[in-house]
C-alpha cells in the first residue's frame, strides 16, 4: 500500500479480512465437532428504559468515533493501460515508461475482487469469462490518499447505481474509472460518445416511452393494454440476467456488473417478475442473504439427485474434507435471532418499536417469542407481524386517511365478544387500503410521534420483505404507487406521481367534487377561447356556469368555499389548513377553482405527506436499499409484502397441495369433510383458518401451492366431536379430530381460529 502523492508505503504488514458477524460455520455432523447454535437470544430493552437512551447515545458516539478528522480515500491501480489508451501521458508518469495506468477508487461497500474486475475490464475492453480468467495475471497496486473530510464525495455512502440518467444505460458505465491522464475512460474500453452505447440507450429510450404510451392507453380503456406485458419481456436478457445471477464469486464479491442494477431498475418491464424478484432476492439483502441465497437454491437444486448436493460435488471431485468424507463443505448458516416480547396490547406497539428499530440493520434472521408462551420460531413470528399490522391500523394513531372519528377502545372490547365491533370502529378500514393523511408539516415537526411511527413502519416492511414474513396490511394502490417509485412522491420530472384518478379510490367522495369542479373548470375555458364571443358575451357566459353536484345545482360562490383544505377526521390534530397564505379569507370563485383543485391535489398527494413519505424512506433504508423497489409494479410488490389478501382455493388445489399424514390419507372420509369445508368458508374466514394455522392471515404469491412448508393435516389421537383441532404454526400442522359430520366439524374448527397464543397442545 502506497502513498499516492510521494510514494512512501507502510512497513507494517496488513491483513484484510472481510467479517459476516450473521454468517455461522456450516454444521458438521461428525462425531465430536462444536457447532455453534443457529438461534440465539437477543435482548431487548424495555420501552422507554434508561438502557434504550444508552444504547441509541452509544451508537451515535461510535458513528463519531467512526469519523476521524482526517480520512483517507483508496484506489487501486492496474499495471496495464485501458484498451482504448491512445494519448501520451504527462510527464509525472516517465518513471513508469510511458504507459497510462487505469486506476479506481474504493468506496465503502466495494471489494477487491470488484475493484480488480472493473480495472481488468479497462485494461481488456472485454465483458468474455476467457479473458476475466485472467484477472490474476497482473499486479494491482492500493494506494492511499489523506483528505480532510471536507470532499462531499467522500461522506456519501456507496449505494446502488440505479438513479443515473438514461443516458448511463450503457453495458458498462463509464463513472468511477480514471486514467492517469484525467481522460475518463469507459469501463468496456468504448467513450461516452461512441455509437454503440448510443443506439442501446436511444432503444431504452423507445422502450420506455412505448411501455408508458401503453399503461396511459389502458388507463382510458379500462384495462384493455394495446400490448401484452409479455410482449416487452426480452428473453436474451433475461438469460443473460439469470447467468449474472449463478455467478457464485460475482454474487459473494458484491461485483456485479452495474447495468444489471441499471436495467432492472429503469426498464423493469423487460423481465418477467420471477426473474425481478430473483434478483432482488439475492443482491438487495447484503452479501450474507446472497451467500445463504446461493447455498439453498443449490440445494434444491440437487434434491432429486441420490445423496443431494453433497453427493454430487464428490461426483465432481469437489467438497470433500481433510478427513476423507464425503460431506459438504458450505460457507455458513443465516443467525436466527430470538427476542421475547410480552403479549400486553397497552405496551405491544412500543415493544415491537424496540424489536424492529434496533433489529433493523442486522442481517439474522428475527425470530419471536412471546413472555409466557411456549411456542417459538415461525409461527409466533409471524402472529408478531400480524399483531403489529393490525396494531399500526389503529384510528387513534392518525396515520392513515380515513373519514369520521375515533371509538373508544374501553366500549368496543365489551361490545361483541368476537371483535368485530372493535374491528369495524377501532381500525382503519378503506376498502381502498391505506394511505398516508395529509398533515400540516409543522405539525409533524413539533410532534415527532407521527414521524416515528412512519419510520417504524418503513422498518417493518422492509424486514418483512428481507425475511420473507407476510404481513396483513392492506396498503392503497396509490401509497404502492409511491413504494415502488423509491419511496418518493415525486416522478422524474419533478411533478407529483398521484393524480386525480387516484383521489377516485383513496377519498370518493372529494373525488366526485373535485371532478365536478374541474367540470366547470373545463367549461369556463372553452368559454374563454371562443373567438366568437366578446368580452363582454364571455363575462356573461362564465356567470351563468353553475355546479351540477348530487343531483343539485348552485353557484360555486354559494358552497361557502375558502382557500382551505379540511381534514376528514378531527384525529389528525387540526381543523383546516391554507393552501395559499390567508387561505382562510379568500374564497372560492369560478375564476380561481382550478387553483383551489390543484392545490387541494397538491396538498394530498406532496406537500401534505413529504415528511410521512420521507419518514417511511428512512425507516426502510436501514434494512436495505429503497431503490430496489422500482424492479416491482404496485401488484407484485404488494403481493410480495401481503401475499394473497383475498385467499381463494379450490377443492383440488386443498387434495393437490395438502399432505395428509398419520390416520389420514386423501380418500379418507374424515379428510373429504375437511375439504368440503375449507372450500365453504367465506373470505374472513378462510383468513382466520390461514392465521390458526400458519400464522399469518395471507398466502404466498401463488396460493396454496407455494406454501412452504406445506400444510399438513393428521388424525388427532383419541379425540371425538368434542375435541378441537390444534396446530403447529411453525411447520403448518393441522392435527385434526376425525369428526362424524361436516357441521361439528365447521364448528369446532372456526372455535379454534379464535383462540390467542402459542401453548402445548
């Protein structure tokens, strides 16, 4: 390692490691070897405890320490000159004769072997295995250089390359690579301006318009697309993608090429979903993920094979120990992680704050239990993630859009005894989902609360799609809309990305007035250009326009409208808010209604919720990337988070994909009965009967088929129509009475959805 500026090198040897803390050895099953447990416990402080200021003031004075006043930037030099080095050097390299050397600089997140591979692409112009087989052939120089922090570039933290123009489209982008001579140089040897990487970037382009030309177009015809999705899938790319993603070495070294991030981020509809959801699979989640990503997919791969993975790499000579066996030698085991909360609902929110914020920027596996229950592992997990959804759903909370006003909690728990009336005025219920209230952002700076709360959520949603847990909440289109746009209200040019269609579903009733209004609006501009009419025609024509409004007819003027925007709820904490200063003296005319629709918009849809948007954008950052979520549209992603939220099946779907085990077989009566049933069950239902027995109210893209691991219904020992099916969440074991009809059956089944907590049974 080398001073760039005088050449002076370290004398002391240094050693660089790279540390996977959430990584465990493989377990070796031979007779006396120490495996470490792939669970344990991780503790949690209790809400609103001196330990929690200790910790967060711990980690924020280990950042500092972390920041030296002077700092020191990395770069890694090739021997060999770019392909594309044509210009004489300047006269600081005479000592190296002459040659123009290619070098890279190392950001945080980088590695040597990506490093390596940029500069061996420089030096080759070359993408081919054959000549990045050669990686090793050379020398690479790290050198050093000490700055004083105050380089912006310096601070900001490496993070995907995906929010490059367009025009960076290119195979390989041509930012981050330098030459000895100042002259950017491309990463494939080819200049910015060469022609391929312009025709490549002009067809993106094309692609891009054609796709969005198409979802307008179906958005006036109801759905109908002039192309199918199908039609702008590329299947060369899409292999090209699928071998990027088996490269165990690219994949572990983080050295991907960039033009994946690029692509499946900016032109996502050139792949299909399995192939999106793949890739984020095993990039977005950090080195340990894909690693583990890597091993299980090989695995399974090799299932079928007599003696599985193992089996095969000693077929091909590869895996065997130093002892001579014939086991397997795997990098490691995902930490499963376990931490205990209490099931008390006045305290449960800010437990499950606790867990998520500080569990948040860990790549182990969450894992609950709760305080005085025995069960532990996937099933109470996965009532931890239903409980908080609901709880994140409540009224009172003021987070979400919703009209009229809060029940009291004390009156709805002794209302009904099944919840229901709890349900129906306790919880947010849209039949649109959830979207963010639109909130004065003062009020949000004064009361951090809010702000809070959205950056736990935004950490929820992200964890549940890191370890692949469902969770039961019922998010608008429009708020998936803003998720896969990187969590930002605001599209590329800079205007809003919700418009007034999308008012349609998250406030019918402003939408229907609005639309009126704009009506109006439209009519007093065509008013405005008709050449035909004078001034004074026109003034006349405007006054008789009046507002056509639930079957009634008045003037604007006689609404009583002001430059105000008026909460739905009295639970946000605010009576009105003006939308232009001294909102609340100027009303609302037929010469200014188009203001008052575009600020009542704007409002919605930005201004009103930047800092819920922003909160959630934080949040989910310290799980990883935002930026990974434009690979999805609203539908994939939402059914990636929630899973099927109407679950459907039929009665070969429930004998296809059900194993039957133990007393049962699938043309046992008392097993037909149970089909019979599950089939009978209405929606709610049919989610109670997924929340009993899984732990979580939804099912995984696909339905039944892609449960995993597999229902499995078994005959219950000694119990008659009096007993009650029980149920191990954790492997989705249903063990079921063999019941003499299917009423008795219907009945002590949907008793046993209704009963809380994880006991021996």
């Amino acid at each position: 390692m080398n001073n760039r500026n005088n050449s002076q090198s370290y004398e002391d040897e240094h050693v660089i490691e790279r540390k996977l803390p959430d990584l465990l050895p493989a377990f070796d099953p031979r007779p006396g070897r120490l495996n470490l447990p792939q669970t344990v416990d991780f503790d949690v402080p209790v809400p609103g405890s001196k330990e929690v200021r200790a910790r967060i003031a711990y980690a924020r004075l280990t950042q500092k320490k972390r920041m030296p006043k002077t700092k020191m930037k990395l770069f890694l030099r090739s021997a060999k000159p770019p392909a594309s080095s044509t210009t004489t050097p300047s006269g600081d390299d005479s000592s190296s004769g002459g040659n123009k050397y290619a070098e890279v600089e190392l950001k945080q997140g980088d590695t040597i072997f990506s490093s390596v591979q940029k500069l061996n692409i420089a030096a080759t112009g070359s993408h081919k295995t054959d000549k990045l087989q050669k990686l090793w052939d050379q020398t690479y120089t790290l050198f050093y250089e000490e700055t004083d922090g105050s380089d912006e570039s310096s601070k900001a933290v490496s993070k995907l390359n995906v929010d490059d123009e367009v025009t960076d489209y290119g195979i390989v982008p041509t930012k981050g690579v330098h030459a000895r001579s100042n002259q950017r140089e491309s990463l494939s040897g080819a200049k910015a301006g060469d022609v391929l990487g312009t025709d490549i970037n002009q067809v993106l382009h094309l692609l891009c318009f054609l796709h969005r030309l198409c979802n307008s177009q179906a958005e006036l015809n109801n759905g109908e697309h002039w192309l199918r999705k199908d039609d702008f899938v590329c299947k060369k790319i899409t292999i090209k993608l699928n071998q990027q993603i088996e490269d165990f070495i690219c994949m572990a070294c983080k050295a991907m090429p960039t033009w994946c991030y690029s692509i499946v981020t900016k032109c996502p509809f050139l792949f299909p979903f399995d192939t999106r959801h793949k890739f984020a699979t095993c990039t977005a989640f950090g080195i340990t993920r894909s690693i583990v990503w890597l091993q299980s997919r090989a695995e399974s791969f090799f299932e079928g094979v007599p003696g599985g993975l193992a089996a095969a790499a000693v077929a091909a000579g590869l895996g065997r120990r130093d002892d001579g066996s014939s086991d397997l030698i795997q990098l490691g085991r995902l930490r499963h992680e376990r931490v205990k909360v209490p099931r008390k609902q006045e305290t449960f929110l800010d437990w499950a704050k606790n867990v998520i914020t500080i569990h948040a920027d860990r790549k182990s596996i969450l894992e609950v239990e709760f305080i005085g229950e025995e069960g532990t592992g996937l099933g109470p997990t996965l009532e931890f993630y239903a409980l908080v959804a609901a709880e994140l759903q409540r009224k009172d909370l003021g987070m979400w859009l919703f009209e009229g006003q809060v029940a009291k909690a004390e009156n709805l728990k002794n209302s009904n005894e099944d919840g229901i009336s709890k349900i129906s005025g306790y919880y947010v219920q849209q039949a649109c989902g959830l979207f963010p209230a639109p909130i004065p952002q003062d009020s949000i700076s004064s009361n951090g609360e809010i702000g809070s709360l959205f950056v736990f959520f935004g950490s929820l949603i992200a964890k549940s799609l890191q370890d692949e847990r469902l969770i039961d909440l019922p998010s608008s289109d429009a708020l998936m809309k803003i998720l896969c746009n990187g969590i930002t209200c605001l599209s590329s040019d800079g205007t809003s990305l919700l418009t007034l269609k999308d008012m349609k579903i998250i406030d019918p009733m402003r939408y229907k007035f609005l639309c009126e209004l704009s009506k109006l609006c439209d009519e007093k501009e065509a008013i405005e250009k008709d050449e035909s009419l004078s001034t004074d025609e026109k003034n006349a024509e405007i006054e008789k326009l009046s507002l056509q409004y639930s079957g009634s007819e008045c003037k604007i003027e006689d609404l009583g409208l002001s430059m105000q925007y008026l909460p739905s709820s009295s639970v946000y904490g605010y009576q009105s808010h003006e939308l232009i200063d001294d909102g609340e003296n100027i009303d609302v005319t037929i010469h200014n209604s188009r203001q008052y629709i575009d600020l009542t918009l704007d409002f919605i849809f930005v201004t009103g919720i930047k800092k819920q948007i922003d909160a959630i954008r934080v949040g989910f950052s310290k799980v990883f990337d935002e930026r990974n979520l434009k690979a999805f549209e609203p539908n994939e992603l939402r059914s990636m988070m929630c899973g099927e939220q109407f679950p459907s099946w039929t009665k070969d779907d429930v004998i296809n994909y059900t194993e039957v085990k133990l007393g049962f077989t699938k043309k046992s009566p008392g097993f037909l009965r149970f089909v019979n049933v599950l089939c009978e069950l209405s929606g709610e239902q049919r989610k109670s009967f997924l929340q009993f027995t899984t732990g979580c109210s939804s099912l995984p893209p696909g339905g039944l088929a892609n449960l995993n691991p597999r229902l499995t219904v078994v005959r219950k020992v000694e119990a008659g129509d009096g007993s009650y099916p029980s149920v191990n969440t954790c492997v989705h074991y249903l063990k079921l009475p063999d019941y003499s009809c299917e009423k008795i059956l219907k009945s002590r089944l949907l008793a046993a959805t209704k009963e809380k907590g994880f006991h021996l049974n």
